[in-house]
C-alpha cells in the first residue's frame, strides 16, 4: 500500500499541484468553456442584427434568438456526437 502521508521528497503543496489525476485541463474543455461564456451575447447580438439589418420585426427577436441558441445547442451535442463517436 502507497504511503499517504508528506514525505521529506515533497511537500504537500507540490504533491497537490503538480498531481496528474486525469482532470487536468483538456483543449476540449477549454472549447467547451468558450461556448458556454461566448454563445448567449453573440447570439443574442446575432439576433438583434437581423432585426438592425431589416430582416424582421422587434417582435421577431426573442423567438429568433430561440431558435439560434436551440441551433447552438444542438451544433454543440452533434460535434460533442461525431468527435467522441457515442
């Protein structure tokens, strides 16, 4: 059985920093992380420009941005489908 206890080799600060447990940060989570603080202000201004660019009335907006955040949404579980192959 592996000691669990500081040893003189290591400190418990190195031990917990420099630790490779399998979560270390991937490029994956980092995309994922992009998504979920980038996709609702871009959508949301991608919604009102269609309105700005005479596409559609006021009224128009919210349900266009549903229907782009739905969009989104499914792009992401469907590329999340594809690169994991599940």
């Amino acid at each position: 059985m592996a000691r669990d206890i500081p040893t003189e080799e290591k400190s418990v600060r190195e031990r917990g920093t420099y630790a490779n447990d399998g979560n270390d940060p991937t490029l994956a989570s980092y995309l994922s992380s992009l998504f979920f603080l980038l996709s609702v202000p871009t959508l949301v201004t991608v919604a009102y420009g269609g309105y700005w660019a005479g596409l559609y009335a006021e009224s128009t907006v919210v349900p266009a941005f549903a229907g782009l955040l739905v969009a989104a949404i499914a792009a992401a579980f469907a590329v999340m489908h594809y690169r994991t192959g599940r």
